[in-house]
C-alpha cells in the first residue's frame, strides 16, 4: 500500500511538472519579448491586443492562421514578413541577426 501511495505520488509530481514546463515560454521567446521591445516593434503592433496601430495587432497571430493579406502564418512567412518588410513594416534584415529573428517569431507564437 505505501508503494502504490509513493508511486502515485511520484506520478502525479511528474505530470504537473511536466504541465508547468509545457506552459513556460522558452528562452528563445522571453529575448524575443525583449527584441520586441528593443528594436521598436511594438511602436507599430500591439503585442497584447488584435487592435490596429500603424501595423496589425499580433495577439493571436498564430492562431489566427492568416496575416491581413491572407497569407499564411507560419514560421517561414513571418520570418519572411521580418526579414524583408512589407509597405509599410521596413526590412530589418539589416537590423537584426537570423537568431534575433528567431527569438521574435518564437515570442510571436506565444501571443
């Protein structure tokens, strides 16, 4: 009887561990949150809402599915819409790495 208590103990620890970890954001999208803020983003696109500023609001991106334009968001397109730009977002492949790149479409998937 005490191992089976131990055992589902032991169980249920892991399962909620497990949970919280899946919850976390991780470290490529907490720099990405900070790139976000640092390299001006957010004075174009709101991060917590869907409302417009200059460009579109990004919560719920990702699952949204498409961008204004239609086209789909994925990881390669919005990479893509970051590297080149699209009247009126400027390029900044100039302006960031590829990984700083990375680290923001890795926050934006967390909106």
């Amino acid at each position: 009887m005490r191992l089976t208590h131990l055992l589902s103990l032991a169980i249920v620890s892991f399962a909620l561990t497990s949970a919280v970890q899946a919850q976390a954001p991780s470290d490529d999208a907490v720099h990405g949150k900070e790139l976000f803020a640092s390299k001006n983003c957010a004075l174009c696109h709101n991060a917590d809402s869907e409302e417009k500023k200059i460009g579109p609001g990004l919560k719920g991106l990702y699952a949204r599915g498409t961008m204004q334009d239609g086209t789909k968001v994925t990881d390669a397109s919005i990479t893509d819409r970051i590297v080149n730009g699209k009247a009126p977002m400027p390029p900044y492949k100039d302006q960031m790495t590829d990984a700083e790149i990375k680290q923001v479409v890795e926050y934006l998937k967390t909106l």
